[in-house]
C-alpha cells in the first residue's frame, strides 16, 4: 500500500505537534534552564517542519530526477525483484519487531537494568534488519553502553541499573 506524499506529512506534522505539546506540559527542573521539556519540544518541532515540507512537496523535484537518472542506467534484467530468502512468517515478524522490541523494552527494563536490556533489543533490531552476526554483536555491546553515558552523564537522566550497573 502507498501513502500520498500530502497525507504522510500531514501524519508527520500531527505527531511533531502532539510530541510538542506533550513535552511542553512537563514540568521544569528546578534550578536547570534546559529540563525534560526541551528534547521532546524540539523533537517534535522538527517532526512538524519535516512533515510540512514533504506535505508541501519540498524536493520531490530532486526526489523525481534521481529516479529518471537511475532508470536511464538500469539494466532490466537486473531490475526484477529479488527471490524471496525465508518463509513468508519470517516478513511478518520483521514488520512487527519494532514495536514488540518496545514492548519488551517496558516490561523487562527495570528487572534486568538498562544496558543488558538494550543489549538484546540492539541486537535483535540489527538481525531482523539484516546485518550479520559480526556487526550485530559488537553493535549491541557497544551502542547501549554509550546511550547509557548519554543519558546519565550529558541528560542526567538515571537509568535503571540491574545486573549490570556502569561505573560512573
């Protein structure tokens, strides 16, 4: 199924709103000039720019030349699609990893801590979005241990510790 460019943005621009208008209902931090507030408000402004450009059409122009250049020097046999790899379930369960990733975000992350948390839904997003085995692990060893510096270190924002609490 396709979605018109017009009704995609106007989806974009309506969750960029909703996201800043939740953020901005946060209450501040006393005594910080930058609290929670301020990541969803931007956020969510940026959502809301975005999303009223490609409403707009900002671009397609661009959008439209490269796929006439690409046209120009494509091989027809080359452009068939590709045979199938797996059972079709498999696509099913691709689609639906992110949010049953989140939700299993929710429900464990407090019992066994942020980073092993992390740890799994890294890796499980990266071999359903296909990388191999020797990218997926160093990628989810390393990428929750920075987001984990990040948050605590730059935010200060606690994130729950479990069976492998960081050293700083």
């Amino acid at each position: 199924m396709k979605l018109s460019d017009r009704l995609t943005g106007l989806g974009l621009v309506a969750l960029g709103v909703a996201a800043y208008l939740g953020g901005s209902k946060l209450p501040p931090v006393p005594g910080q000039q930058v609290g929670p507030n301020v990541f969803p408000m931007v956020v969510g402004a940026g959502l809301a720019i975005c999303g009223a450009l490609i409403a707009l059409g900002v671009g397609s122009k661009f959008e439209e030349e490269a796929e006439a250049e690409v046209a120009q020097h494509a091989d027809p046999a080359a452009a068939s699609a590709p045979p199938r790899v797996g059972p079709a379930w498999l696509d099913t369960l691709r689609t639906f990893a992110p949010p049953l990733l989140l939700l299993f975000y929710v429900l464990v992350v407090e019992r066994i801590g942020f980073v092993p948390t992390a740890f799994i839904v890294v890796f499980a997003t990266s071999l359903a979005m296909g990388a191999r085995l020797k990218l997926a692990l160093p990628l989810a060893a390393v990428a929750p241990v920075l987001a984990h510096l990040v948050f605590y270190k730059l935010l200060r924002v606690p994130l729950p510790a479990g069976w492998l609490p960081m050293p700083w």
